[in-house]
C-alpha cells in the first residue's frame, strides 16, 4: 500500500515516479541500487504505446531489497502483465539459481493474490474447493520475469518470498500508467478498466 501512496504522491508532484522515489532514497546507496537496476533493465525511460503502462516499486522484506517494474497491456478492459523486472539484493545470493527460482515464484504468488486472491461464500460454505475453481495466475497468462542480482556483501537477507510484497503496487501504478485509474482495493479482476 505505501509503494502505491508514493505513485500517488509523485503524481500529485508532477515528478515521475522512478525518479520521485529516488529522490527520497538520496540517502540510502543500497536501495537506490536495487530501484535503478530495476528502472535500467526495466526499459523505465522508454515511451510507451496508448494502453500500455509500467509501474515500479520498491520493498524490503527478510533483509532482502527488492524491486519490480511491471509492464501491463488493457486492450478493451482486458488486462494482460507483460513482463517483471525483479532486481533483488539479498546481501549474498549463495544459490543464484534458487534465489531466481524464489523471486519468479513470488511474483506468480503475488500476482495471483492481486489479481484473483477472493474466496466467496455461497450458502454458508466456500464455494471454491481447489485450483479447479479457483483463480490463479496460469502459465499461458504468466508474464515474462526477468531477475538481476546485486549482491552488495552486505546484510544477507532471506530469499523465500521477497518478492511477493512489492508486485502488486507495481502492477496497480502500471495500471494507472496505462488506463489512469487507481487500485486501491484487492483482487484487481473484480474492477473494469
């Protein structure tokens, strides 16, 4: 929520909001590591057709810095995720492969929480009784994930779901960027855009 209240800021400011972040994060070298590798490989200064939007975020969770730029296409109302820019710095990634692994997972969990994360209750029971009937993120709607490790050597952080927090204000500041309607309440598939 906070990293969707800074899009918001930045826009009331009239500063973009790659740069607006970076201006509060002048003191903290680390993070501003992690935002710009994220902004950098995320294509961020690259203009954008109507209908496409990015978004950006930045969090700390487990010790480990990460941030994700979101590309979304909305075509219709529909809503597609493109592609994920994760760049992690988890102090020391000792198993590069498995910390990739790690972050690509968080963002499908996470994607699917923001997108369709909703049990409802028919006659006094959920309704949703496995993976069958119920919303989530599949491999053919999956995005692209790209994941850049920076390992700073210093305060190892975990890596099991780092990158699970800041994937859903990405996706909902891409949405603004692309459609100029703001999310603020969970799952996103309820909403027209």
């Amino acid at each position: 929520f906070t990293e969707s209240f800074i899009d918001e800021l930045a826009y009331e400011a009239g500063v973009d909001p790659y740069q607006y972040r970076r201006e509060l994060l002048a003191h903290r070298p680390r993070h501003l590591a992690v935002l710009d590798k994220a902004a950098e490989e995320g294509d961020w200064d690259t203009p954008m057709s109507e209908g496409r939007g990015r978004g950006i975020s930045l969090q700390e969770s487990f010790g480990t810095l990460v941030a994700q730029v979101v590309e979304v296409t909305i075509i219709e109302g529909d809503l597609s995720v493109d592609r994920v820019v994760v760049a992690v710095d988890p102090g020391f990634a000792v198993a590069p492969d498995g910390l990739t692994a790690q972050m690509e997972s968080g963002v499908v969990y996470g994607l699917t929480a923001a997108l369709y994360g909703e049990i409802s209750i028919e006659n006094g029971a959920v309704a949703q009784s496995n993976f069958h009937d119920y919303s989530a993120l599949r491999m053919d709607s999956a995005p692209v994930i790209e994941t850049h490790i920076i390992n700073s050597m210093e305060h190892w952080g975990g890596a099991g779901e780092p990158s699970t927090p800041g994937i859903a204000p990405a996706l909902t500041n891409a949405i603004y960027a692309a459609r100029g309607v703001r999310i603020r309440e969970l799952p996103i598939g309820k909403f027209e855009l």
